[in-house]
C-alpha cells in the first residue's frame, strides 16, 4: 500500500469558430504543446461570444489534468 | 467612473434532430431573428428526446444575452 | 436532419395563502392567459412568508416553457 | 384560502467600471425605468473585463422580481 | 385525475474516439438494444482522456429514462 | 465495528395529473410493486407538461433507496 | 442610510405521515412556539422514509428566517 | 495527535439600506455583540428589496463561524 | 395521519490534527455533550490548514439533527 | 474513429460503524460480488446516524461504474 | 472557420481590510504585475476572518482568465 | 485600511492504493515539495478506480492555497 502520482489540473478555455467539439480540441492540442503526461480533461463549462446573429467564438472551459513527475515543479504547469 | 450598458438574458431551447452543435446555432438563429443586439450565450442544459432507438431531438437550453439600448423597454425582451 | 422549434423560458413566481401545490399551478395559469403553446415547467424554488405562526404565502418559482411560433418576436414572452 | 399574486423574474446583467455595488444599482434602475412594481433582486453571477491591469468593467447577473399586475401579458416583461 | 406512467432513469456513460455528439448517440443506442420504450436523456457530465497529444476517448454521462410498463419488475432496468 | 448493510438507490419519475403529492407516492407504490426492503426517498426534480392552459401531468423525480440482501445481485434492481 | 435588521435563519425539518405539505406547515408551527419574529421559509431538502410500500414519513427541511431584536442574543434562536 | 477545536455555525441575514458591504459588517456586529470567539463568515447569498425604483435594503445571508470552549452547551449558539 | 416529530439541524465544525475521520467523530462527541437526542449527520465540507508541509488540522463543516421534544425551545439548539 | 465501450453507473450505499473509508469499500466489494468489470467510483455523499453520543453508522453514497459488454442487458445492473 | 485563442484561468485569493471591492481589485493587480493578456475575472467565493468583533480580512476567491500566447508555455501561468 | 496578501489555489489531485485519508495527505506532501507558503487545502471530489472487486486507486482532488510573495510570478506556481 503506498501513495500514488499526483496530478495537476489546469484551467484552460479553448474558443473556436466552427463548434463546441473544436474548441475543446483546440484548448487540449495548446496544452500538449508545453505540458507532458496529459491524462484527462473536464468539461465545466460552455458558452460563446454571438456577433451577426450567429456565434463567433465557442468558448469551453476545460480541467485539464497531467501526472506531475517526481522531478518536477508543481508551480510549473 | 459610470455606470455601464445593461445587458437582458432570456432563456431559449434550441432543438434539432441532428446534433447537439446545431440546436446551439438554431436557439441563436431564432433569438436573431428579433433581437438586436446579440452578445453572448451560456449553455445551460442539454438534454433531448428518444424515439426509435436514437435520439430524435436535441434539445439546449441557453441564457443568451444583449444589450440594452437606452430607450428601449427591458420588458421588451 | 433538420433544426426544430425553439422555446423560450420564462421565471415566474406563484403565490397561494394555501398550499405549495396551488402556489404551481397559479403561476401556469396566470402564464397561460397571455402566452400561447405552453409546454412544460420546472420547480427552481420553494419558499415563502410567514406570519402569526404559519406560512401566509407559498411561493414557488417556476420556469415555464412555451414554442415559439416562427412569426413571433421572441422578446415578447 | 386563495391565489395570490404572480410575479415575473427577469435576468439583467449590470456593468459598472467603478465597482460591483454600481453595477448592482445600474441594473435596477435600469429595470425601473420600463418596469413598474419591482419587488426584489437575487445577484446570481458577479464577474468582470480586464484592462491596463485593472478591472475595466464589474459585471453583476441580478434575477430582478416584479408583481404582474392582473391584466398585463406577462410575456411583456 | 389519475396516476400515470412511472419512468426509471439509468445513467450509462458513451465513449467515442470521435466525437462528444457520437459519445452520446452511442450510449443511446446501446440502451436501446435491450431497454424498451426509452424516452428521453439528459447530459449529465462531459469529459474524456488523453494520449498523445489530443482526446483518445471523449467520454459523455447521460441519465437515459424510459417507461416501466405496469407489469415489469422496475429492478430490471 | 463491522460493514454494515449496503443498499441500492434507483431513480424513477413518477406521474400524476392531480398534484405533486400524488406523482411523488405513485412513484414509489410503483418501486413496491417490485423491489423489497424500501427504506427511503430523496426528491431530485420536480417539473412537468403543460396543457390547455394548465399542468396535465405532474412529474417528480425521486432517487429511491432500499437495502440489498447478501444473496442478491445489486445488478437486479 | 443605515443598518437595518438582522434576521436569524434555523434548519428544521418537518415531518409528517400525510404529505409534503405537512411536513412543511408542521416545521413552521413547531418554530412558532418559541420563536417570535418569525419572517419567511425556504425548503432546502424533500425526502422521507418508506415502510410496507409507501412513504411513512415525508420530511423536508427548511430554513426559518427570523428578525433578531435589538436586545437579544443571537446564540438564543 | 488529537481533536481539536469545534466551530459552530450560524446563519444570519445583515440587511443595509446603503451597500452589500455594510449588511455583511451590519450581520457581524451584530453576532458580536453576543457571541464570542467569532472566527469567520462565508457569504451565502446576496439579494436584496426594491422600492422606488431602487433597492432599499441589501440583504447577505452569511454564515458566521465560532469556536466553541469546553465548558458551553453547542445548544447555545 | 399526522404531524411527526420536528429535528433541528446545527452546523458544527470539528478539526483534528490526525484525520478526517477524527475530525468527523470529535463534532460528534462534542455535539453529544450538550444535545440530547442526535440523530444523523451530513458532511458539508472538508478543508484543512497547512504548515511545515503538511495538513496541521484537518477541517470537517457537518450538519448534526437531533429530534427537538415537544417542551422544548428550538431556539435553544 | 469509432465508439467505444459503454460503462453503466449504479448508486449504492455502502455502510460501517467504523469509519467513512470502510463504508466505501463495503460498498465495492459487495458490487464486486455480482457485477463484472467495475471500472471506478465516484463519493456522491457522505452522511450517517448518530446513536449514544457517537455516529453508529457511517454511510457513503457512491456512483460506481463498469463497462457493459456488448452482449449485456443494461437493464441488468 | 479556425480554432481560436486559448485562455488560461488562475484561481487567487485577494484580501482586504477594507472591504470585498477592495480585496477583487487588490488580487486583480497581483495578477497583473506578472501575468500579461488578462481578460476577465469570476468572484467564485466571498469570505474572511473576524476578529474584535469585525471582519479583519475580506477574502475573495476569483478565477481569473488570460489569452496565452502561441510561444508561451501554458504550464507557466 | 490596506490590501493584503493575494494567495493561489492550484488543483492537485492525491492517489492512494490505501485510503483517501493518505490521498490527501500525499498530494499535500508533493505541493510543499516545490510550493512555500502552502496555507489550506479543499476537498473538491472523491473517486477512484476499481480493480479486482476493491478500490486500487483513491483520487482525491484537491485546492491547495499559498500565500504569494510579493516579489513572486503569480504565473509561477
């Protein structure tokens, strides 16, 4: 019996102008960019900007989680 | 210092026999249609209807907000 | 695969001197006199006033949902 | 035993750059200009914009309640 | 005035490689193979995992309800 | 000390077009007709249809709780 | 511009083996025994206890508001 | 290794004709004046009355954290 | 039929140095000090401090009922 | 691309008069005992019952979910 | 039609002396000596300690959101 | 009257194959191995996963707060 890795979770918002589905791709393929291990992510929240009487920003808040590694600084995402 | 712009959110269902995305668009299309202004939605509900085996309408409920003009009545949504 | 109807929700809020149940169903009626197509409601919140040692006034805020029709101007409830 | 009145909320957002209190006064008076009988506000969300460094905009969601009187439409606000 | 339908909700969570839209229509279809009569669902949670990069599995909860017809046995969903 | 028992909660709607009372009792007659050992319930939601200018069924969702006997299978309901 | 009133709210729950109704107007009676003041209620919780297929007791918890005279202790309910 | 102190809570309801900020410091005097070791307060709630086409008392609901010592009866707030 | 007992609900705050669950069970004890008649508990929030590395005291906010006897004051918790 | 598998969430409480962490895997292990394939679980709630100055039994509601293979009846936990 | 902009949000706590204003201004200038591109801000809880009697520190917990550069790493706030 | 410190809160999550009291004290342990003013932590949500009929993993997720100095990045956890 033993402790387990810890993970973080970042908050980030992807927008997107085409849909719901692409904003949230967006904002996990921006953390894989710098961030390592990524695990899970969590859908808190959706909502968007509207300009010409249709959306033009899908926006939705995501936690985004990643195992942090012995190493590693937690203060560092 | 000032005070700002008031904004109105009236709650709208959108519904669409395809995809949760175009019930999104079809709740702002339609609040278009009459309402000026336009500035941003919240996603509130997805839910939807089962007919056959497959869902046969999905249904979003959204706050969707805009501006209020200074001469307009905010009863008026 | 097409876009449906789209509803519109109002909050309203029933009084009864007499019960939580009468309280319901005072707010639908009263929606009911001015708005056409009624379709659902949901209970958000029970609560109420209390004088000489008992509830004088249930009241229970309800959203009711209504079609819009496709001519009608959606600011208008 | 009987019905008592209806009341009617409708959700307005205030802005203010000066502070949240405005932003909640704002939108209230914003309200009474076009609605009669306000009866009370619930502030649901308190948010805001960013700019220079400092908050540019307090933003506050008020669910403001008001008496329908007997032979309003209450699709008019 | 009479007694109706008594409905049982199931929570099922769709996965999909694709999509949030087929993570949900997939959960639908698979209750359907062996519940009769469903009726509606209600997204209750979206999330997913991650690999290599972007989400492998998009993952969607849903509270799936049907009718209990009067002589089934409401403990077999 | 010990594990005690472990009981099960399923979730139903049950409906009437008389009064909340009324869909929150046949909901849980219905749960008897074939689940043993109820112990409790839990009121989730309470909503329902609107017609002619008036609710025609009252729908409340209950979580229903009952304990599990050692020999049964939990996936039974 | 001042200071106005400060109320008091308990947590009480009512119960009764008739109804939901009942349940409520009992908690409110009970509180009015020794609390005087007493101003409003808001129902926070409905549940109850099931025994030979029906509920025995409904039970719902309330918050009872009441206004603190200046001279009294607010530790005193 | 051992138990610590107890906190009891309260919740009261400061009202201001003035400001959100003078009914939360409106509601802790007076939970001072007979209440000891006071400890913290949560904000619960903020809402408020409107006459005259302004809100004449803002109402927080705050909950208002003490320590408890050994010798005092936790019926006594 | 008739109106049942009536409990009253009292939030306390237990800590511990060692546990959550010490911190759950010293509430406990502490409320049985000084109230008769205990009847359930609910956990509201778990919380802690820190310091040199490591949770100091742990935090648990629960609600403790207890049946309030038919002399009794329930402003007296 | 392609849909995955679909996991089934059943609620269950699990039950201990030792501790919270007990009522967890009380709950588990009796799942395991007829259910196949459990893949996680989820705290939904965490109360019990208080008898003798002491919580007697602890009680944790949990969602727990496992995957439904293809040949399964959802119906059957 | 393209993804946009990925926003990342920070959760900080500001306190005041003074008042709940002064704490979301003081945490949103925090922000700002170190963090460029900030956008909005979310109060997600109000709270603070007392001592003598009043509130000594005014706490509020904000999310606070800014657009993140395309070389910027995410895992750096 | 002054500002005060600004504190951050980060989302970790704790693993344990032994409890969800040694989730939260691991996820603790790693914050302070690279975090200095680590101040209180909040339990956000308990799950885990499942294996062999018993828990092998308890997630515990977790806001820890920390005071941030003044000459700290706030982008530097």
């Amino acid at each position: 019996m033993a402790i387990g890795s810890t993970y973080k979770v970042v908050e980030l918002v992807g927008s997107s102008s085409e849909s719901v589905q692409q904003a949230i791709d967006g904002a996990i393929a921006r953390a894989a960019q710098t961030i390592r291990n990524l695990d899970w992510f969590e859908v808190r929240e959706i909502r968007g900007t509207i300009d010409g009487g249709a959306a033009n920003w899908y926006q939705v808040k995501l936690g985004i989680g990643f195992r942090v590694d012995s190493g590693e600084d937690v203060s560092q995402d």
